[in-house]
C-alpha cells in the first residue's frame, strides 16, 4: 500500500482534496511535498537504514514526512514531545535518530529541541552528542533550521525495500524506555487490515488523524478530515461533512455524545476500553454501524466487535470479537492471550525477534473463536486469597446513564485488598437511577462483588485518555476512608 501511494495520489484525481480542513491539502499537492522531503533528507546525507526522530503534529505534514521516509529506506522514530525532556532524552538516546524532525508546534511543547540543534546540553551516558533537529512548517523564533522540501532529481526510490519502518515508544521509565519495532511488511500488513475491516472507497470522506487512518484512507481515493480537539466543535464537525467512516477513541466518543452529535456511517473505535454500552450509544446517535476494535502498538488491529455483537454477549469478560484475517490467538499456561499475524511488530528495539506478542490481557476463547477479555495481568486483585481479575466483572457495570467503571483494589491493611467500584455517571444522570439499574449486575457478580461502590470522574491518563488504574485506587482509598496497611 505505501509502495504505489505517493504514484496513486498523482494518477487518480491529483486535484481532489486528500485532507480537509484548514491545513488540507490535494492529492497531488501531498505527493509534491512528500517527494520535495525525499529531496531535502537525501540532500542532507541521509540513506536506506538510517534513522530520524520524527516530532510533527498529525497532519499533511507528517504525513509527507511519513512518505519521504518511507521511499528513502529510512527508519522513523515518532517522538512525543508532551512525553517531557528526561523521558524524550531517553527515547532519543535509545533510538539514536541521525536528524530529529519537528515542527515549531512541538518544539514550543518539548522545550528540548533548541537545545539539541545547538548540540548541547543533552550528552548521554556513553553515547555521542545527539545529532542536529530541523523544522517542518512556520518556524518561530528560536526554531531549528528549516527543512526545506527539494527537487526529486537523483533521489533514490527505497520504497520496495525490506528492514525496519517505524519506532513507536510505548511506556517505560526514563532509564529503560521500551520501543516497538514494525518492519516495512509489518506496516503494510496492519494497514491492508484496516482497509479490509473498514472498506474505504472513492469519494468517501473519513475522519480520523491517524496513520493508519490517513494511508488506507488516502490510498483507497478517499478524502480524510482530523478531527477538532474541542467536543462541541467536533460536533460541529460530524454535522457538516458527515463521514462515511468515523475514528475516535472512547473518551472523545463519550465527550462528543455528551455535547450532542450525531454519527453518519460507520463509528470505530479503540485504544482504550470500548463497552457496549458507549456502542450502543453511538448507534443511537445515528450510526449505521459501531465497532470497537481490540489493538495494540505492537498488532495493530487484532479484532473488533459490533455494537449489536457485543450487547448480545451475556457471558462474563469483556468480548472483543474475533481475531481479523490473518491473526493468530492463543493463550499461554497463565491464560494471558497471544497474539501473532503479518501485522505484528518485529521485536522490541534492542531485543530478540518475538514469535508472538505477549498483550498482558487475561482472556479466553469462546466456542466460536471469539476472544473474551478478562482483565489485565497486572490488574488483579487480591481479596480474601481469591484473584479477581477486574477486566471480567466490569462491562456489566456499564448500564444505562454510566460513563466509565472501574473495579479497583484498596490496601486492607494485611495484604488483603477491600474491592471498590468506581462509577463515573454520564452528565445528567439521576444517581438514583443509577445505582438501582446497578443491583442486579452487582449481586451477580456473586464473590467478586465490591465492598463498596462510590460515584465519582474516573481519573484518566496519556493522551489516548485510557482509565488510570493506580489513580483511581487512591481516589477509592480517599472515598471510603481506607488506609494504608
């Protein structure tokens, strides 16, 4: 797919819009600047197999940015300059980009960069000064040199080459900062499964700001439009260009149903818990179809379910469908679930090749082959010697006028932990209501169920806005008066 893209967007109607909205740009305008970065990256020396940090906010330009790597052969490490300066120079240090791309935007954000085009006051433990930072885009003042895009003439075409595509950080400490490796074949794997799950077609008008948004999308003839950050304005959004495909995440689903918008077409979501209870009500909102879809750094998708699917379930855990064309599950001797397919990630930098992908969900398969989620390894709770794993107990507290539901573990004092649900109520909702609807799933949870329950925001962390576990069990601990044991 990202072989033929850069030919695609000039051969079929160069004139169209690729991306809408303000900072939108045509099909063949995208090609010119992809093409025009292959030039100022080959230019400054830069060839098949080495690596750049890439710091851009999601747009055309990162795209271009995206495209150029690609058919140089050269390997992208996307930064994150909200992440901080510690971590960020840890990152760094580990990738070891030869050119850190960015925009003005991010190095505003970071507070690192000027400082690494001066090439000081970042040296790292045995390692080099980091090399110079270049800025896409407007620069402002105190901004990195300029990457000026070039003419084509004598670049190199890469882009039907083997090796390593992308780095993407995932989580870690800033001493042991972990990276996930996707190949070319891997990138291009996961990206053939979404269009496979979602159908892009020409003329169609996606929203969504991702990669693996933007390239199907593109690649497919369609148009794509990011959406806003605020939620009313998004609303606005939805309304006036209609999507045939919608991605959002569940906490923007959540904050734009709450403003009042309305779906057209298809609704995806994903990278962070998805219930069937915010499905259904997307589907209210006039979607033709909801899905969430079951996806990590290292497989990107692995499944999704729809909205119809998924309320039907009424076993417990949390169905997240069956596994998409081409991926493998299984379970290891602690019922943690495998993943392994085309589109899973190589290895972790610096480490051996993986056979399968380690996801740290506790789950099972069902008779039809469908992955039912019971909780995260590292979730479970420990009370009165039984484990309990949250993941399987929680989807049946997400009823009518709930938002978000934790199931928590609060220190008792002798290793013991006292169960607390945390019920987030959507805006609006009578608390009374709400607690009623809550006691029937709540006396069939039947061993597992909670000491407690308190109603309160559940705390939310990073930037895909998922559930903050550790926060939200001091917040338990706040409300009920437990102590620390």
């Amino acid at each position: 797919m990202l072989d033929g893209l850069e030919a695609a967007l000039r051969r079929s109607h160069p004139d169209r819009p690729a991306v809408l909205g303000r900072r939108g740009i045509r099909r063949g305008d995208l090609a010119d600047l992809a093409a025009g970065y292959a030039g100022a990256l080959h230019h400054r020396g830069l060839a098949a197999g080495d690596t750049i940090g890439v710091a851009v906010r999601p747009g055309p330009r990162a795209l271009a940015i995206m495209l150029a790597a690609y058919r140089l052969g050269l390997r992208v490490a996307v930064l994150d300059p909200s992440a901080g300066p510690d971590v960020l120079t840890a990152r760094l240090a580990l990738a070891r980009p030869a050119l850190v791309v960015a925009d003005a935007a991010a190095q505003a954000v970071a507070g690192w960069a000027q400082r690494l085009a001066g090439r000081a006051g970042l040296a790292l433990p045995a390692l080099d000064r980091l090399g110079p930072v270049v800025t896409v885009g407007r620069r402002l003042p105190g901004s990195a040199p300029a990457l000026a895009p070039r003419g084509p003439a004598g670049v190199p075409d890469r882009s039907d080459s083997d090796g390593d595509a992308v780095i993407v950080f995932t989580s870690g400490t800033t001493s042991r900062p972990r990276a996930v490796v996707h190949t070319r074949a891997s990138v291009n794997a996961g990206m053939a499964a979404v269009t496979g799950l979602v159908g892009p077609r020409p003329g169609d008008v996606v929203l969504g700001g991702t990669f693996f948004v933007l390239v199907p999308s593109l690649a497919a003839g369609a148009a794509v439009v990011q959406p806003a950050r605020s939620a009313r304005r998004l609303a606005v959004q939805l309304d006036r260009v209609r999507p045939r495909h919608t991605y959002l995440t569940p906490p923007q689903l959540r904050a734009v149903l709450d403003a009042g918008a309305r779906f057209t077409g298809s609704v995806y979501s994903g990278s962070a818990p998805v219930s069937a209870a915010l499905l259904g009500r997307v589907r209210a909102a006039g979607a033709t179809a909801a899905y969430g879809v079951y996806a990590l750094t290292e497989l990107f998708p692995a499944a999704a379910v729809e909205a119809a699917e998924k309320a039907s379930f009424d076993g417990d855990g949390d169905l997240i469908g069956a596994p998409l064309p081409g991926v493998e599950a299984s379970l290891d001797e602690t019922g943690q679930l495998l993943l392994a397919g085309p589109s899973a990630a190589h290895r972790y930098l610096g480490e051996e090749p993986l056979n399968a992908v380690a996801t740290g969900d506790v789950a099972r398969l069902d008779a039809d082959g469908r992955i039912v989620l019971a909780g995260r390894c590292k979730d479970m709770i420990l009370r009165r010697a039984e484990n309990i794993y949250p993941g399987l107990y929680e989807p049946a507290l997400h009823v009518s006028g709930v938002n978000l539901a934790l199931l928590v573990g609060v220190p008792a004092g002798d290793g013991d932990e006292r169960l607390v649900a945390v019920v987030e109520p959507q805006p609006g909702a009578d608390e009374r209501a709400v607690r009623k609807s809550l006691t029937a799933p709540l006396a069939r949870m039947g061993a597992a169920r909670p000491d407690a329950v308190v109603f309160a925001p559940v705390p939310v962390a990073g930037r895909s806005r998922k559930p903050d576990r550790a926060a939200a069990a001091a917040l338990a601990a706040r409300l009920t008066g437990s102590g620390r044991g």
